[in-house]
C-alpha cells in the first residue's frame, strides 16, 4: 500500500498544477504551524497537529485558538485549507483509480497474449 502511494505520488507530482497545489499545502501548513507555535505557544507537533486538523475539518476539543489574533487567523486558513484539502484529496484518489486502471487493462492484454500462445512461432492465433 505504501509503495503504491509512492507511485501515486510520483505520477501526481510530475503535473505541474497538482504539484503546486502540493507545495501551496505544505507551505500552508507550514505558515498555520508556526504561527500557532508562537502566537498560541503550542508545541510544534501540536501547531503541526492543529494545523492539518483543521484542514481536514476534523474537530479535537483538546486544543482551540484562545487569542482574537489566532481565532480570526483560524477562520481564514480554514477557508483556504480545508479547499485545498479537498482538491488535494481528489487528485490523488483520482490519480490511483486511473493508475489500478492501467495496471488492470495491462495485466489483461497480458493473459490475452498468454492465452492465445503468447505470439510464439508455431503456434498461431487464428485458424
């Protein structure tokens, strides 16, 4: 399973506006971190935690903005990561359908040549 997230990866990263929208999210949650790392004071695991949490609109109760600051801060980032999220999401699950697809359709066309004599000499496809 990991290695086929790497494939899926690897295909996703050479389209130039799916890599973007890579590097927008990790640069995104980068800037979400460590501004809770310092206007919040948190941790960085837990501005890192916090950060993609909220991105991926999963609620915790364990950590919440306290300041006007980081609460108005929260409401913009969500708006611009939880879209992102989503778009990243959709590239990806739509890159390994499409890749499962091939892998399909290529093991197919190799147990049809298979089946009719794998194009060997001497034995023909058709009679």
């Amino acid at each position: 399973m990991i290695s086929q997230f790497w494939v899926v990866f690897r295909i996703v990263w050479r389209n130039p506006a799916s890599r973007a929208a890579c590097i927008t999210g990790m640069v995104l949650t980068g800037i979400a971190t460590a501004f809770y790392a310092t206007v919040e004071e948190w941790s960085l695991i837990d501005s890192a935690f916090f950060a993609i949490i909220t991105g991926l609109t999963i609620s915790y109760e364990g950590l919440a903005p306290s300041s006007p600051l980081s609460k108005v801060f929260t409401a913009f980032y969500a708006l611009f990561s939880v879209g992102l999220f989503i778009t990243l999401a959709a590239t990806f699950a739509s890159t390994l359908i499409a890749e499962n697809r091939r892998r399909r359709e290529r093991k197919h066309k190799s147990d049809l040549h298979m089946k009719s004599g794998g194009g060997r000499l001497g034995h023909p496809h058709f009679y």
